[in-house]
C-alpha cells in the first residue's frame, strides 16, 4: 500500500514536469547526443551524417539544382526526424500533434527556403546572412500578416531555441574553451558581468522594472542575445511578455549594430569590426559564439 501511495503521490509530478517545453527540449537534445554519441561508438554514425545537410554558396540556378539534388535525401531524412521527435513531444504537451505536425511542416519547408536564400553569393556579399535573414523575413511577416489559427501550435519559438541552446553547448569542446587562453576568458568574463549587472541595476533601479524582465534584459544584452534571454527566462520564471519584449529589443537592437557598427569601426580606424561578447546584442539566435581569442584578433587594429 505504501508503494502505491508514493506512486500516485509522484504521478502528478512527473505529469506536470512533462507538460513544459523545457522538460522536453531536454528530453529531444539530450536523446538526439545520446544516439549520435552510441552510433558514433557502435559505428553507425550513419544516419547522422546524411541528416547534417549544407547549402553551399550559390550563384547561378544549375548549380543550386545540383546542390539540392545531393541534398534530397538527407532533407528527407531530416524532416521525418524532426517532425516525429517535435510532433511527440507537443503531443504530450497537451498541444494537438496532427495540427503541430501541419504547422511544423510549413515551418520546416520556409528554413529550407531561407537557408537557400542566405547561401546565394549576392545575398551573402550583403552580409546578411541566413540568420539575419529568418529574421528579418519573421519580423515582415508576423507584423504585416495574420497567421492562420492552424499554424499557431507550431509557433513554439521556446521550444526550438531551447533544445538547440542544449545541442549548441554540446558542440563546444572544453578543449577551445582553454585554447582560448586565459586574458581571453577573463575578457569575456569582465564584459559580460559588467554589462549584465549595468543592465539588471538599470531596469530595476532606474526605471523600476521587474527583476524578471531586468534578468532577461541583461542575458539578452550581454551573453548570448535571443538564446540567453529565453534560457534565463526560464531559470527565473519570467512571464511570457518578459521573454518577448526583451527577445525584440535584443533584435532590433542588434540589427541597427549590423549597420552601425562597421561605419563606427572605419570611425576609429578599424579595419574589420566584431563585437566583443556582451559589447552589443549577438544578434543571432542559436548561433555559437567564435572562440575569445579569434573575437580579440577581430578587434584588433
């Protein structure tokens, strides 16, 4: 009797623990390293590698058709992927998973559209890269466009960032992080601790805000953008609209920078221009960070 009672009293709580994207953007990324790390050992890496699809710089229609054509396997295998793993999950979420699947397909075939366009040359000359681009194509359509009531299921921007914010940590071997070398990390520390806490005092100081939105405000502007404004809202239990409004001054913010800062960088004599980690906004989402030490030679002189 006593093991029945502790099973109905954990119950809920496992319940309750899978109904949040969080729970499950862990539960997708760290199954998604597990395989590839047991297909990696057992030899079987396979089907990993013909999912890891590239889009390479384009610029005349016959060789983007033969580019796609090598890559129509592995987009297949990707989608069916993607689309199982993401569908099960808002399923269980309570989210209707035949809509989410519709939704989610739409969503998937629009990344391939804007991942051919960010890798044509002209576009790419013009910096403006397939990040920035997805961007700014969802900045026209979501303030020009009403979605339709069947797609909105899909529109789980925390979902997807937060499985990718897992996957992108494990793409970074501790390795870089000590070739790095030590003035470069502590750098990157001093920036980002500084920025962070002139931020938070600020907001909550200054204008009064609330400590939640002050803490996304600051990871926003000071470690990784999009990525660490969602993270932290989740770790502090920010509202909704926190999250949001801090993801779009993030945006917009680092979109001005995209122009402004190369002119300032010719301002001051700089022949190249890359902001240091928490100088500005990142402005790209899920986008790694290059390594300290690169940033610095970017910076130089």
């Amino acid at each position: 009797m006593s093991e029945i009672a502790v099973k109905e009293q954990h119950s809920p709580v496992l319940s309750d623990w899978l109904k949040k994207e969080d729970s499950w953007a862990i539960i997708i990324a760290l199954g998604i390293i597990l395989l590839a790390t047991a297909g990696f050992l057992g030899g079987g890496i396979g089907l990993f590698k013909v999912m890891a699809v590239v889009i390479p710089a384009w610029s005349g229609a016959a060789k983007l058709a033969v580019e796609l054509t090598k890559q129509v396997t592995g987009l297949i295998y990707l989608y069916v992927f993607a689309v199982l793993v993401f569908s099960g999950g808002a399923q269980v979420m309570g989210y209707n998973g035949k809509r989410f699947a519709i939704g989610f397909s739409v969503l998937f075939l629009a990344s391939i559209v804007v991942t051919i366009l960010g890798s044509n040359q002209v576009i790419k000359n013009w910096q403006l890269e397939t990040p920035i681009l997805a961007l700014l194509i969802g900045l026209l359509f979501g303030n020009t466009v009403r979605l339709p009531a069947w797609f909105q299921p899909a529109l789980r921007t925390e979902y997807y960032v937060k499985t990718g914010i897992i996957l992108m940590g494990a793409t970074l071997p501790f390795t870089i992080i000590l070739a790095a070398g030590p003035a470069a990390i502590l750098q990157a520390l001093i920036v980002s601790f500084v920025t962070f806490g002139i931020i938070y005092f600020a907001a909550t100081r200054l204008f009064g805000l609330d400590p939640r939105f002050s803490a996304c405000l600051g990871a926003g502007g000071s470690i990784c953008g999009v990525s660490a404004a969602i993270a932290i809202g989740g770790a502090c239990r920010a509202e909704k609209q926190h999250v949001s409004v801090a993801i779009s001054l993030v945006i917009v913010w680092a979109v001005a920078m995209i122009f402004l800062l190369p002119a300032w960088a010719k301002v001051l004599g700089r022949h190249r221009a890359s902001p240091a980690p928490g100088s500005v906004p990142p402005s790209l989402p899920m986008q790694p960070g290059l390594p300290p030490r690169r940033l610095l030679a970017m910076n130089g002189p």
